[in-house]
C-alpha cells in the first residue's frame, strides 16, 4: 500500500528485526487454535446462578422493544467462561436468522482496543516508542497545537494520542476530506489530518476522537512497514488463537457465514463483512485505526483473560504484566482524562461499566454498533456483550442495557 509518510529505512529495517526478535513464533508462542475458554457452572467461580440469571431477561426486554436484532453474552471470572448465550437473531433482513454464540460481529470502535491498543502497547514493550515522543517524529508534517492568542505551540505526543487528548476534532466525514484532497484513499485522509485545526492544548482536555486512533495507525504503520491488519493479526490475535478475529473478513470466506450484517444501504443490501464506519470504510477500506476489527464472544474471552492474568493465556504472553498494568490504568497527570492508553476507565463514555464494578480500575470500551467489552481486573471478572443495534436501521440503543447487564453481573459475584 502507498505511504504518503515515511520514517527513515533505517529506524524501519531495525524496528522490523527488533519485532521478530520480540513476537511469540508459531512454534514457541502461539496458542492452539481450538483453544477456549473452559466452561464452568457460575457457581464454581464464586457467582451466583440465579442472580446471573437475570440478564436474560434485560437482554430479551430490549429485543422485544426492537432496540436491538440479537445478542451474545459472555461472562468470564477467573479465567474462566461462567455463562454465555446467544438472545434474538442475527439478521431479520432480508430474512430471518437465528443468532448463535459464535457469530461474529463488527466491532466498531472497540476495534480501537482489541485490535489498535492492543498493538501500540506491543509496539511500544518491543522499542517502537515512547509515550513522551512527539507524533511528528513518526508522521512527518503533523502540525502541534497553536495557540490562538499567543502563536504558541505545543507539541502533540504519543501519550496525547493514546488519552483522547491530544485536541484533535472527534471525527472529519469522508466527504470533506475527498471535497479537500479529491481522493478517496489512506494517505488523503491522514494528510488532512495532520494539519486540521487542533481544538485545544494537549493534555488538558478529553475529547474522543477516532482521528486519534487513525493517527496511532499510522504511526504503526510508518515505524514497522506492515498495515495496521496485518501487525493486529500477527501479533495480538494469532498469538492468542483468536481465529475468528480479523480486519476485512470478506479477505477470509470461510469466517463469512458466521458474520453479522449492519445496517441496509440504499441499494437494499446490509453491510456484511465490510465495516459500518465510514472513515474506516470509505478512506481506509477497512484497515483503520478507528474501526474495522470483527469478532466473536468466544475471541474477546480469551483477550479478557489474558489481560487478567498479567498478559498470560494458557501459557502464551501476548504483552508483558508490566505493559497490561501501565496501559490499563490511568497515568499519573491524566486522572482528570479517566483514560488510560486506548481503554475507557471512568471518563464520561464509561456508562457501559454499570454501577458495581471497581471505580477505578475497571476498563473497557464500547462500539458504535451496539458492541461492548469490560474488564474489572480486581475481581477478574469481565463482561463482553456483542448486539447489532444498527441492524437493519441505524436507530436502536443499548446505552441503558449495557449498565444494567453490568450491574446484574458485578452483583452476581458472591465470593
């Protein structure tokens, strides 16, 4: 693929040896890909059944208030799958489907820590980086912040990016971008990027931006020479066995007829396999920072797991106990942020985590399509709830059926 910014063949060559040097090999690292969870009784992990229980009943409210088609639950504690379940349907256009428990689904914006997270923070253990370097460093030409009454500026750095602070705009259309650049592709749309007006000083504010995520992207891209999809699948999903979890499944037909369709386009097809973001779809075609991972409940098990158990799933380190810890809790300075590095800890998008898990330490993220994943390491119990909201009309809402899920399983924790 084109790379309209580059970092200097050298830093490249010795980052891609450093990388091979660092990721698990097929014969010493990499998990098993049959490999899941064990199922256990809820009981056995300390919970209770009956009390567990009554998610159905908050999950099958909402289908039937067509908020949502369908959904999977999966509770794990303790490294361990205590409950899953499949709710309602997978597709009801063009016709009616079933769900199953492994169907996969598009998982919008917690695409940004399974997939772009997950892979900064490996970067980062392996050399790439520092939290403390400037954005420019990696993406020549991005611009620092400037302030409008002095002409001050300020740099944007790693770290920046990582919290939603860095000040730039939560999101561009493609329509503006293509209108500016006259072109519908990667380097077009991190071009614009780099010189839009930045909204604030970084650091002091907390704005969501899936053009922060786009950027770290690119960083990615420019310091290691593989795509975003393709670092994500060699070094996080494949280490783990997640071998339903992909970018651009339509790249994988045998994952197709397990995936989820969104929303109706205007022609009367859904979006299947392709994902629902426009940034990700239109400019990155489906290798985006922002979005573009898909998945499954049984997947995202294994990766809450292993971030509760210091990087370790069944024997295979896919980052170190000390990379989990600095990029799952919020950095000193930052508290005001409530973000830690890519993770949601208790910032105002934290609804999802309910009311009873850990104030502090519980981190998470949503997705605009109805996905959500939460992890409370302290009671090493994690909550990961995949529904198709946007399926087949972008105007259901589980905002309020992600807490109360939430609360139903912290509350269900008895030992």
């Amino acid at each position: 693929m084109k790379r309209l910014f580059k970092v200097s063949a050298v830093l490249t060559a010795t980052l891609a040896l450093m990388l091979c040097a660092c990721t698990p090999s097929a014969s010493t690292g990499k998990a098993d890909g049959t490999t899941r969870l064990e199922r256990v009784n809820p009981a056995q992990v300390g919970m209770d059944a009956n009390r567990l229980s009554k998610v159905d009943d908050v999950i099958n409210a909402s289908i039937e208030k067509k908020e949502i088609p369908g959904a999977v639950l999966a509770v794990v504690r303790d490294g361990k799958m205590a409950y899953i379940k499949a709710y309602g349907n997978k597709s009801v256009y063009p016709e009616v489907v079933p769900m199953t428990e492994d169907v996969i689904f598009d998982l919008a914006s917690c695409s940004k820590v399974v997939g772009t997270a997950m892979s900064m923070n490996h970067l980062m253990e392996s050399g790439g980086f520092r939290l403390t370097d400037r954005v420019d460093m990696y993406i020549p030409g991005f611009q620092p912040y400037e302030d409008p009454e002095t002409g001050k500026k300020t740099n944007i750095r790693m770290i920046d990016v990582l919290t939603h602070s860095s000040g730039l705009p939560s999101y561009v259309s493609p329509e503006v971008v293509i209108k500016d650049k006259g072109v519908a592709d990667p380097d077009s749309l991190m071009s614009y990027i780099c010189t839009m007006k930045r909204k604030h000083l970084p650091t002091t504010k907390f704005e969501y931006s899936c053009l922060n995520f786009i950027t770290l992207q690119n960083v990615l891209q420019n310091i290691t020479g593989m795509t975003l999809a393709e670092y994500a699948q060699k070094n996080i999903f494949d280490v783990l066995g997640m071998t339903s979890t992909t970018y651009m499944p339509k790249n994988k037909p045998e994952l197709m007829p397990r995936v989820a369709p969104t929303e109706k386009k205007p022609d009367g097809e859904c979006f299947l396999g392709e994902v629902h973001d426009p940034l990700a779809r239109v400019m990155n075609h489906g290798n985006s920072g922002n979005a573009g991972v898909f998945s499954c409940a049984e997947d995202l098990a294994v990766l809450a797991a292993a971030l509760m158990n210091g990087g370790n799933y069944n024997g295979i380190q896919v980052l170190g106990k000390n990379t989990v810890d600095v990029m799952t809790q919020v950095p000193a300075g930052f508290e005001h942020l409530g973000r830690s590095l890519g993770w949601d800890n208790y910032s105002d998008y934290n609804s999802n985590q309910g009311n009873l898990f850990h104030k502090t330490r519980t981190f998470g993220h949503t997705g605009y399509t109805g996905t959500s994943f939460i992890v409370d390491p302290v009671s090493k119990t994690a909550v990961i709830l995949l529904a198709h909201r946007v399926h087949p009309a972008d105007k259901g809402s589980v905002a309020r059926l992600r807490a109360l899920v939430a609360n139903i399983v912290a509350g269900s924790i008895v030992e």
